[in-house]
C-alpha cells in the first residue's frame, strides 16, 4: 500500500512538471515579444537612412505591436511626414496672416516658404496614395515601376521643397519667429528624407526582381 501510494505521488509530481514546462505564455509576454520584434525591425530598417535616430523616434511611437513590413513601414514613414508638414502649414499661414497685418519685410519669405510646403503637403498626399496602390502580392509588370516612379519622384520633389524652404533661412542671428520657423521645416525635411530612403528600400526588391528576370 505504501508503494502504491509513493508510486501515485511520484506519477503526480511527473505530471504536475510536465505541465509547468507547456504553460501558454501570458498575453503581456507575447505582446513584449512582439514588440521587441518590431523595434529590431524599424532599428535595422532606420540604419539605411540619413537621420536614423529621428527615424527610430518616429516610427515606434506610431506603429503598434505587430512586426510591420517593409512597405507599412514606408507608408507609416510617408504618413508622418505628411501629418508634419501639415502642421507646419498651418504654423506659417498664421505667421504670414500676422505679417501682412504689421506690413513686416519678412513677409515674402514666408509666404515663399508657405507656398513650398504647401506643394510638399500635396506630393506627400499623392506618394501616400500611390503607395496604396502598390499590391505586394502582385506580379511583376511595368505598371507597378510606374506607380513606383510616381511615388519616388512625388516624395524627391516634396524633399526639395522642404529643404529649398530651409535653405530661405541662413546664418546663426535671426529672429525667434525665422529660427523657429527654419526648425518646423527642417523637420519636415528630415522625415521626408527619411521617408524617401524607406521607400527605396521596400522598392529595391521590385527592382531586383526585375533584374533576375531579365538579366
């Protein structure tokens, strides 16, 4: 009786460790992983760009959990500089309204300014549309380097607004209005330089497979 009884203690130990070693992972552990995921994607990504810390900073704030891929990520990219360029829109259109009001000189730099951002605003717009045109799962035909010239040119020339505005604003001694000004838009210019070479990357594999087919 007695071994019996230690035989049934023993099963019961087995069994009860067994199931220690194949208990599901809790939800916050697998949601932790996922995340870490996701950030050595977008670390590894970033590396390819020119201001990789901005774009580190950028894309973990706004992408959730889930490991994004290469073409999310451009689009996320491409959706942040929008949403900045935005916003620095409507910083100089209140700038400019205040000028015209006191008839100040520096006026007319930054209704320049304004009107290139502006067109950055618009092209950003339109390479976001294009991008979401662009199935991953669809077949290698001319169509799809045409959406991608599109975009790549849209975002290029959005990229040569932004820094055409910034170059408006020169030298080291300028007033807090031009010095805050040339920051908003220096901004925009980062992203979208970061933007572009995202993109690059997610298209690179389009134009490899392209090269593979017809050597």
């Amino acid at each position: 009786m007695a071994k019996l009884s230690h035989s049934l203690v023993l099963t019961f130990f087995f069994i009860f460790c067994i199931t220690i070693g194949t208990v599901e992972p809790s939800t916050d552990s697998v949601r932790h992983s996922r995340r870490s995921r996701a950030r050595t994607f977008i670390e590894a990504s970033c590396q390819s760009t020119r201001y990789p810390t901005l774009c580190i900073k950028c894309l973990t704030r706004y992408t959730n959990s889930t490991t994004p891929n290469s073409q999310q990520l451009a689009r996320t990219a491409l959706t942040v500089s929008l949403y900045r360029a935005r916003y620095t829109r409507s910083y100089l259109v209140k700038v400019a309204k205040e000028l015209v009001a006191t008839k100040s000189k520096e006026y007319l730099v930054v209704r320049d300014c304004l009107l290139q951002i502006d067109d950055s605003v618009n092209q950003l717009s339109q390479s976001i549309g294009e991008l979401r045109r662009l199935d991953p799962k669809a077949k290698m035909t001319d169509d799809i380097f045409w959406h991608i010239d599109n975009v790549d040119a849209w975002v290029s020339a959005a990229l040569t607004d932004a820094s055409s505005c910034v170059d408006e604003f020169r030298g080291q001694r300028m007033s807090k209005m031009k010095a805050s000004i040339k920051s908003k838009v220096l901004n925009v210019a980062q992203l979208t330089s970061n933007a572009l070479a995202l993109f690059h990357q997610y298209s690179a594999r389009y134009r490899g497979a392209a090269i593979e087919k017809h050597p």
